[in-house]
C-alpha cells in the first residue's frame, strides 16, 4: 500500500479478514506510530498513539480514539497532549484501582532520548472521544521512557515498568547504555521509587505478565537484535531476575505481549534478528540529527538498528514464555525501516504491536503499518483456539 491509499483506509470502520475483523484507524497526522490498548471502565476499547510529521519532532503529539464494544466503528481521534517543545511519545493508558484512566508517557527534545521526562495526566471520555486533564512530571530521572502495561502489586502499589536510557555527558543518545528497572509507587501515582533490573543492558520495553499467584514473567526487547528475552519474578513483581533469551528473534524492536484466559503467553512481534538481514541504518533519528555534534558511544551494548520490521506475527507460549512454537503470521511486508518518513512510501514496517485478551476468547491488536497508519486487527475466538490447537 501506498501512503495515499492507507489514507483512504483510515476510516475506523471494521471489515471482515483473515480469521477476524481488520481496521486503520482515523488520523489527522502524517506519522502514527507506537499503539497502545486499553479496556475503558465502560468497556469500551481505547486506542493511543503518537502523530506528527517525524519522530523526536515537537510536533509529536499523543491521540487517542474509541471502539465501543458491539460496534464497528472507530470514534474520531483526539489530542491528549500538547507539549509544543519536545517530542512526545509512547503511550500508555492505566486504569486504576478506583477507575481513573490515566495517561502517561514520555517527552523528549529531538531525538535526545536520554533528555526524556515521563508525565501522567487524568483521562475522561466525553462522548465519543477521550479527553486528558493537566500534566504533571512524575519525577523520574532523565532519560527514563516507558511502553508496557503498567500492573498493581498484591500490596496495592503501582508498578510502572521502565527502560532507563541513562545519560553520558558529551555523549549523544544511541541506546547504548539502555537498561531496564521498574517504578514503583505506593500513593496512587504522587511519589515515585525506581528499582533496576540486574544485568539488563540492552533490554528495554520490559513488559510483565502474571504466571499465578506470586509468580510473574516479563519480556524484553533487545538493542542488540538477537532474541527477546525473558526475566522472572517470584514474589510479585518486587524483584526480577537478570533478562535471558527466548527462542524468539528479535530485531530491536517492540514487542506486545499478555497472559491469555487458558494460561497461554501470547507475544506479537517482529521474529527477525540482526544475524537473518544485512540492514542497518546508523540510529532511530537519522533524519534530524544532523546538528547534533556530540560524539557517539564507544562502550555499551552495542546497539543495531535497521532490521526489517516486519512479518508481524503473533507467537505461543506453553511453559511460561520459555519457549514459543506457535508462530502465526498475521500481516507481512518488505518490513523496510531504514527512514522513519512517513510520505514516501519507502518504509514498511509493522511494528510496535500491543496485545490485549478479550472476554469472549479472541484478541485484539493494534500495531504501525508503515508509520502511516495505525492497524488494528480483531482475531475471533474460533481463530485462537485453532492456533492453540496447533500443539495438541
């Protein structure tokens, strides 16, 4: 598809495909990229994202829209954020204890990543659309960014996952020295503390998921492009275990991941590594960072960028996330991702999937098609059991 015909998709409307229902979602923006899905307490799905022209411009802003269950079509999209200064970017919506949506997620100068701030702010539906309340910093070092599904501990605490770009003087950001912690916070999202993740370099997007009772997994992308990896946690979430493989290729970039009703970890990514493509592109921000000055790394993990992005699939896990065997493409494409334009036509990715359950059996994803557009699939219950069937 071309960056014009995906605009004469962007709709919303839901229409029947492959094992379910398909939809792009409406945009004003040029580039959409970086999902996120939520169920809204009156059981509406809720959909954010980051639009603008390019990313790490101060155009970046986060929108959001609305699918009421049994309908078929998408609400308008709506400006959650409004930071004219930094760029801002990867949303995430949390439901609390007591029913409050909030929203948070980062902000950054250009594409100094290590410079980011992370900020929440409440989130109302107002007919058809969301709207947000007044931001606040939420107090985390520079350079922290978020992109999972933030849960609540047995005690009652907020736990917020992390990756911490940890910042070097006179050193420009490449994701060199990234690692993984969580915040936690015990005042309903007042005051925040920050735990590491031991022996995590290179692992971010850390994204956890129970396993029952005080047991829990998390999975991480990797900026090495090698495997997704996997940590665990034995009282919780309050402390992790240093992240080590899956069988999964990864390609340095994001993953979704969830625990589905029957016990089964579903993980959407793209199962590509550095050692399958000859890919490579110098950094995230090629395009606007040509008055950037500063040296780069020449310690850290090494980071690879440029993988293809694509196909984009949806893998199963029976053992906890130790392994993966089902492996179930649901879209494909060149997955070209050496620029992040979004007018082109020249990329192809799809990518930054999100994956959430749903009651009747199925699941609903949503995820970037060629940082155009944002693609949201419905696979039916019939279709979830046939894959899990495939290991009977």
């Amino acid at each position: 598809m071309t960056p014009d015909e995906i605009a004469a998709e962007m709709n919303g409307t839901l229409v029947p495909r492959d094992g379910g229902q398909w939809a792009i979602l409406p945009a004003g923006t040029i580039q959409n990229h970086a999902a996120f899905l939520t169920r809204l307490p009156d059981g509406a799905l809720a959909c954010s994202w980051f639009g603008g022209t390019l990313e790490g411009k101060s155009d970046i802003s986060i929108h959001a829209a609305v699918l009421d269950e049994g309908s078929a079509q998408w609400g308008p999209a709506a400006r959650l954020s409004d930071d004219a200064a930094r760029s801002e970017q990867n949303p995430v919506l949390f439901t609390a204890p007591d029913g409050q949506v909030w929203l948070f997620n980062t902000a950054q100068p250009a594409g100094n990543q290590d410079e980011a701030r992370v900020f929440m702010r409440s989130v109302i539906r107002k007919e058809d659309r969301l709207e947000s309340g007044e931001k606040r910093d939420i107090g985390l070092p520079n350079g922290t960014f978020i992109r999972a599904r933030p849960f609540v501990r047995d005690d009652g605490a907020w736990v917020l996952p992390l990756f911490r770009c940890n910042p070097r003087n006179g050193i420009r950001w490449t994701g060199a020295f990234d690692t993984a912690a969580i915040a936690v916070s015990q005042d309903n999202g007042a005051t925040w503390s920050v735990a590491e993740v031991p022996d995590s370099a290179g692992a971010v997007h850390m994204s956890p998921v129970p396993l029952g009772g005080a047991e829990m997994a998390a999975f991480y992308r990797r900026r090495q492009s090698d495997f997704v990896h996997r940590s665990e946690s034995h009282d919780g979430g309050r402390s992790w275990s240093a992240p080590t493989p899956t069988d999964v290729p990864n390609n340095n970039s994001s993953i979704g991941v969830a625990r589905l009703a029957n016990g089964v970890i579903g993980l959407v990514c793209n199962p590509v590594s550095a050692a399958q493509s000859q890919s490579r592109r110098t950094s995230l921000y090629d395009e606007i960072e040509e008055t950037d000055d500063r040296a780069e790394a020449r310690e850290g993990c090494e980071p690879i960028w440029g993988v293809e992005r694509a196909p984009l699939a949806l893998c199963l896990s029976f053992d906890g996330g130790l392994t993966f065997p089902v492996r179930h493409v649901i879209e494909d494409s060149p997955g070209t991702c050496l620029s992040n334009n979004s007018e082109d036509g020249k990329n192809k990715e799809l990518s930054y999937p999100v994956l959430l359950p749903r009651t009747d059996g199925g699941l609903d994803i949503a995820y970037t098609l060629y940082r155009r557009a944002i693609r949201h699939v419905r696979l039916d219950a019939a279709t979830v059991r046939r894959l899990i069937a495939q290991t009977a």
